[in-house]
C-alpha cells in the first residue's frame, strides 16, 4: 500500500490502532 503526503485514510487507521493498542494495553494490567 503506498501513502502519499496527504493522504489521511493511512494516518488516521494507524492513529486509531495506535490508541486500541494503548487500551488494551492498559486494560491488561492488573489493578494497582
């Protein structure tokens, strides 16, 4: 897949994986 500088869709996808990612991650620490 290429991405050319402007082109949002990529950047938005991987934003969003980004901060699942980060969710999940917290989501499986055990409670502090």
């Amino acid at each position: 897949m290429t991405v050319k500088p402007g082109d949002t869709r990529f950047t938005a996808n991987y934003e969003e994986q980004q901060r699942n990612v980060a969710e999940f991650n917290r989501n499986r620490q055990p409670a502090a």
